[in-house]
C-alpha cells in the first residue's frame, strides 16, 4: 500500500498533475515538453530517494509527542498522518471511535457530490430560508433574514468551510441519513457515520437541552486520514468529484489547528469540529515535501471555552508540528512552492 503511494504520488508530481497555482483549484496543466521527456528519469530518481527515506529511522519518537499532547489537554487523542508521496504513516488509537462533530459533514458532502455526478442533484437550483428551517449553533444563516435563496452550491460552501449547521441540516434533510450512511458503506467507510440532523434554533432553551448528550455523528482518525487521502489521490467516487470536494475542503478552512503552526506559504484544505469536550480537525497539508495528510481528533477534555487557545486546540497544533517536521527532516524537496 504505501510502495503504490509512493508511486502514484511522484508520477503526480514529475506529469504536472499536483495542482495548479495557488488562486486556483487543483487540476492538470501543461508544464511544456521538457518535463514530459524528461519524467521517466526524474521519476526514477525520486522514486529512489523517497524510498530510501521511507525506510529510514523516523525522526521524534511520535508516541511521546502524543503523550505531551494528551497530558497538555487532559484528553484523549486519535491520529492517523500519512506522507503521501513517500508513503509515511503514523497511527495513535486510529481504529477508535470519536464523536464527530462537524467533521461528519464530510459524509454529507461525500453523497452530495455522488448525486451530483448521478444528475439527480443540481447545485444551480435554490434553496428558500425560513425561520423554521435555522439550526443552532455555528453558522451565518441563522443570523440572516428568512427568504435568502442560496443555491445548493452555496450551501454547500456553507456547510464545509465556515461549517454552518442550517445549511448542513438543508444537506441532510435533502439526502436523508440513511442515504448518506448507505453511501459512506459503499465506498469502505465503516466507520464514519451520522447519526442525525442539528438541534433546530427554535428548539434552544427547551428543557432539557436539545445539545445535552447530542450526538452528530461518529469517526474513526483511520478512517478520516483515508477519505482525505483517496480526495488528495483523486479517487473518492471519481477524479471530477474528488475535485469538486477538495475545493469544497480548500474555501476557508480554519487554520487554528493543524495549520495553526505552519506558514502561509503550506497550504491547507480541511474540516473541523467543535463540542462541549470535543476538539477535531482534519485535512490536506501541501508544503514543498510533499503532501500530509493528517486527521487529529480530541475527546473528554474538560477545560472551559470555545477559545482559539484552548488546551486541545493547542495540542492538536503542537502534535500536526511534531509530526511534520519529524518527516521533513528526512525527505528532498520535491516541488519549489505547493499548489
């Protein structure tokens, strides 16, 4: 598994399949015939120095960075990071199950842009806010007035990026759980499943609590860390869809957590989740050695807040640092700026 990565990654890289610049959305282009006669040499060559580097010893013991994040954040953590162009791998309770949070809309994009594919969803036609259609919790739609008639592109920008409950309750209702769990089953994840749509807003100060002992959904960081890699490989559901879900990924994702200390210039695309006790994020890092893959999941903290400085939120940060730079001390550079 990880020899094939090694070796679809790089035959990305020396065929000019990467992506493209940074303002625009990954794809193919043309990088003149000098690469294309010369690829069969430069892949050989990097296929050589990856591989050597694979087998070498791997930097910071991982296992110790953990453990400094768990006592950090009095928690319990799951990590699954992969190297892709090498094939790297690092694993901590990656078969564990975790409460999802917004990460689980992943899931509803995944059957969203399966139906698109299909023709039986078409992101052109619109959707009619109401009041009653508002869900609580993170988002902008519930701020605004009822009769805005986003489109379900829009909502689905909505649902990933700025993660916004109402527009992922559109997605749901539209799709139906069963339909997205079915889906999720068809492509080989067990394990990431959605158990529901958000408490409504006009539900908020009923008794008891909608959100007391709510569930969204649950996550495996194995099972993450794979979707994000065959969306990174292009091959969830198809090339044009991995695509369109990438740039879904890659609109204003947060970069407080696993980005948080990496520069502007490492490019990052992913999905984070929040609850009472719940820290997640989950994503696609691009740098010049390659591309990291990596899906970070905290449970059972009990600090207060929702802050940008909260201690799984700086765990996690420390832990996606520990991680890259451990492998990028062994790997070449091998694009002059990510895209």
């Amino acid at each position: 598994m990880a020899d094939r990565g090694r070796v679809s990654g790089l035959w990305s890289l020396v065929s000019g399949s990467y992506g493209s610049t940074n303002n625009q959305r990954p794809g193919t282009r043309d990088q003149g015939p000098w690469i294309r006669s010369a690829a069969p040499a430069l892949f050989a060559a990097s296929l050589l120095v990856l591989t050597s580097c694979a087998t070498a010893p791997r930097g910071p013991d991982l296992e110790s960075a953990v453990a400094r994040s768990e006592a950090r954040c009095l928690c319990r953590i799951g990590v699954s990071a992969w190297h892709l162009e090498s094939g790297r791998h690092f694993e901590h309770n990656g078969d564990a199950e975790f409460e999802s949070a917004s990460v689980i809309k992943i899931a509803v994009l995944t059957e969203a842009m399966a139906r698109v594919k299909e023709g039986t969803v078409d992101l052109a036609e619109r959707w009619d806010l109401s009041e009653a259609k508002k869900a609580d919790g993170s988002g902008t739609l519930l701020m605004l007035d009822p009769g805005l008639n986003p489109t379900w592109n829009d909502l689905a920008t909505l649902m990933i990026g700025p993660s916004d409950n109402t527009a992922t309750n559109a997605w749901i209702d539209r799709l139906g759980v069963d339909a997205i769990n079915a889906r999720m089953r068809s492509l080989g994840f067990t394990r990431i499943t959605l158990l529901g749509t958000i408490p409504r807003l006009a539900t908020r100060n009923d008794q008891p609590s909608p959100w007391k002992g709510f569930r969204l959904g649950v996550i495996t960081a194995r099972e993450v860390g794979d979707w994000m890699t065959r969306v990174a490989r292009g091959n969830l559901i198809d090339a044009e869809s991995s695509k369109k879900i990438f740039a879904y990924l890659d609109t204003d994702p947060s970069r407080l957590r696993i980005a948080r200390r990496f520069p502007s210039e490492d490019l990052w695309a992913g999905k984070t989740g929040t609850m009472s006790g719940v820290r997640n994020d989950s994503g696609i890092l691009r740098t010049k050695k390659g591309r990291f893959v990596m899906a970070i999941f905290t449970a059972d903290s009990k600090a207060e807040g929702y802050g940008p400085d909260h201690p799984a939120v700086l765990a996690i940060a420390d832990l996606a640092k520990a991680i890259v730079d451990g492998w990028s001390r062994e790997l070449p550079d091998i694009v002059a700026k990510p895209e």
